[in-house]
C-alpha cells in the first residue's frame, strides 16, 4: 500500500491539482437525486455509445459550420440549421431520454421512441438551474437538436445493409405550456431511430451524476473519451492531434492544447486522473481504481528506469591530475 501512495502522490503533484484553482464542476444543486438514484425512483444516467465515441456536438461556443469526420471507415457529416449547431450540452436533453428509455427496460418494458418528460425533471436530472431563464435555453437547445441534421454510415443496434442515412439529433419535439408566463410544463421528444436502436441494444454506458456538472463543453466530450476507451481498465492514452479530432475541435492545435493543459490542471476528470505529456505531444487518462493505480505505478517505474539508464549512458568527465 505504500507505493501505490507514492505513486499517488507524485501523480498528483505532477497533474499540480491545487484547491485554489476554479473547479471544472460547477456546483451541486440538487445532492437528494442521489438518495431518489438508490431507492429506483429517478433513471441511473447512461450515455450512448456511438455518440461517445464521434464528434456529433458542438463544443466552442459559434461553432456553426458543417463538420465532415471520417475514421477507420465511419463517416459523419453534421449539417446545422439556421438556429445553429447542437451543442454538448444541448446533448444532456437526450442523455436524459436515453437514461429513461434505459431504466425501463431494465424493468421489463419495451419503451416507445416517444418519451413523455416534465421539463422541470429534466432540468433538475441535469443539475440545470429551475429559473426563467433556464426554461428559455431549454427551448433553444431544442429548436437546435431538431434542426441539426446528420448523414452516416456508422449503424447502431442490429447489424444492417451499408449506405448511408440522414436524420435529425431528434426527430421532434412538442411541449405544452402553463401559467401567465406560459412556462414550459410537458414536452415529448422523439428520439431519432439511430439513437432509439441503440437504446434497445443498449449500448450505453453508465455516466456519473456529476458529468452534469462540468462547467465546459470541451470537459464533458473529453470526459466521454475517456469513459468510452479507458473505461475500468486502468489507462488510455492519445495523442493530441487525434483527441482533438475526436472531440471535434475547430481551434488551433496550440490553442486546444492549452484549453487541455487547463482541464488536466483543474484536478481529476470526474473518474479519470488526467495527464498532459509534453515529451509526446500525448495526453494519459488513469482510472481510479485499483487497475488505474497499478497503471500509474507502472509508468512511474518506466520513467525512474528510464532515468537512471539516461544517467548510466552518460559519459563521465575525465579527472585530471594536477
């Protein structure tokens, strides 16, 4: 037990986790979900796979133009509408649809593409504030998730024909209002056939609550990497250039390698130590459990080795005699 916290001390001394810096998490709104989580009577969250692993949603503020992304032999093209882009966290609205979907069929029940939702449910599941405003970029995430629309030839659920299909992130959405202010009190969103497919295959993974809580975009699409590859087996590591194709990113390379220097700074990643490795132009994530504590004692060992070998190549300075 005393190397393994060697190993986590020197990992968090490297990371320079400090409580003076702002957290990547904003703050807990609503800490009873949790208790609601345990007795069954509020879905578990999940995250779909496919979307997880591709750049669907926006994730710089402005980021309006047509995305083309093509890896080992998928293709995904995302063409916005005129009220922009979705958004990753517009992404949260179906993350809750998909978590509902979830916890019925984990009850025994074949769930409709149609998911019947108070919004006031679905703002408190997303740890989003419950005032005007809220309601008001509600709706707006809507009108972007209905609008964005999406070609592909990467299939979800059951094994079908190739070709490609295009859709919308959701198929539609109606909502019903309340009150003087006329408020937003029901909405049923239809989910799009590719994420309802992958729904009933379930391939989902589950999330932490707190995934709601990180303050950036660029956090949460880099967190869902990290929770689609490293998982529970301990490490993952990718270089730069290709996690930022990944998370989609439209900036400068030099530019997205500070906002992930910023991120690994800021402390762990939800469940995930985060490491920037200048050397490799590469980024390292570590589980935090048992196999990602015997990841970093690891890499901590090849490092030491690889120092005092440097050090025994070295030439010694010859000694002369006066």
């Amino acid at each position: 037990m005393a190397g393994i916290e060697r190993a986590l001390k020197k990992l968090e001394k490297r990371v320079k986790v400090s409580e003076a810096k702002k957290t990547v998490l904003i703050p807990e709104r609503y800490p009873q979900l949790d208790l609601f989580m345990t007795a069954g009577i509020t879905a578990i969250p999940k995250d779909e796979m496919a979307s997880m692993e591709h750049p669907i949603f926006a994730v710089e503020d402005g980021d309006t133009r047509e995305l083309k992304y093509e890896h080992n032999g998928d293709v995904i093209e995302i063409i916005p509408s005129v009220r922009g882009r979705a958004t990753q966290h517009d992404k949260d609205v179906i993350l809750f649809c998909v978590s509902k979907l979830v916890a019925g069929i984990n009850k025994g029940m074949t769930p409709a593409r149609t998911v019947e939702i108070t919004a006031r449910e679905l703002l408190l599941f997303t740890n989003s504030d419950t005032n005007a405003r809220s309601y008001t970029l509600l709706a707006a995430a809507l009108d972007r998730l209905a609008g964005t629309r999406m070609k592909t030839t990467l299939k979800t659920g059951r094994p079908g024909k190739g070709g490609s299909k295009w859709f919308g992130l959701i198929d539609g959405a109606e909502t019903v209002t309340k009150g003087p202010g006329d408020r937003m009190e029901s909405i049923r969103i239809t989910l799009s056939e590719w994420t309802y497919n992958a729904v009933l295959s379930l391939e989902v993974l589950t999330i932490p609550r707190e995934y709601f809580r990180l303050r950036k975009p660029i956090a949460k699409r880099i967190y869902e990497l990290a929770r689609k590859h490293c998982g529970d087996q301990g490490r993952w590591k990718v270089s730069l250039d290709l996690l930022q194709k990944k998370v989609g990113s439209r900036a400068l390379l030099r530019k997205f390698r500070a906002a992930v220097i910023v991120i690994a700074e800021e402390g762990p990643l939800l469940d995930y130590h985060m490491k920037y490795l200048p050397a490799e132009d590469a980024v390292v994530f570590y589980s935090q459990n048992e196999a990602g504590t015997r990841a970093i004692t690891t890499d901590l060992e090849k490092e030491r080795g690889g120092a005092v070998g440097e050090r025994k190549r070295r030439p010694r300075a010859k000694r002369t005699l006066r």
